[in-house]
C-alpha cells in the first residue's frame, strides 16, 4: 500500500489492486474513507471519519490532486 501523503494525522494511500476512476483511499483513527480524484474530487464513503477531518482530507486532495493523479499513473499504467 504505498502512502502518499500523512498530514494531519490523516493518511492517504493506495491498495495495489486499484481500479478506476482515480482515487485516493484515507485513513485516521482507524476510521477510513475514499475519495475519487477524476472527474472531480468527491466522496466516494466515509466509514465514521469526521465531517471537520473530512474537510480537510477534501482540501488536502484538491491541493494535491495532480501529484496524486501522477502518482496513481506511475503505479497504475
């Protein structure tokens, strides 16, 4: 599962048997989400992370978008 990114506590990272569309998974606390980065960032789900973490998490993807997109084509390709 290579890890892309810990900020806040929150980690972004992805399974080596992705599949489109283009997303990004996160964990906190033991909580996790997923969030779809292509088309548009959005929430996939959220099992239990909260609305405040999840704000951020959101914010982080948008910032980070391109190089997240990137990195899921190295990987991925």
């Amino acid at each position: 599962m290579p890890t892309l990114l810990i900020v806040f506590g929150i980690r972004f990272f992805f399974y080596m048997d992705e599949h489109e569309p283009i997303h990004v998974h996160i964990s906190y606390g033991g909580k996790k989400a997923k969030i779809e980065l292509s088309p548009a960032v959005r929430v996939i789900y959220n099992h239990g992370i909260k609305e405040q973490v999840m704000k951020k998490a959101i914010n982080t993807c948008k910032n980070y978008r391109e190089e997240f997109i990137e990195e899921w084509h190295k990987c991925f390709d």
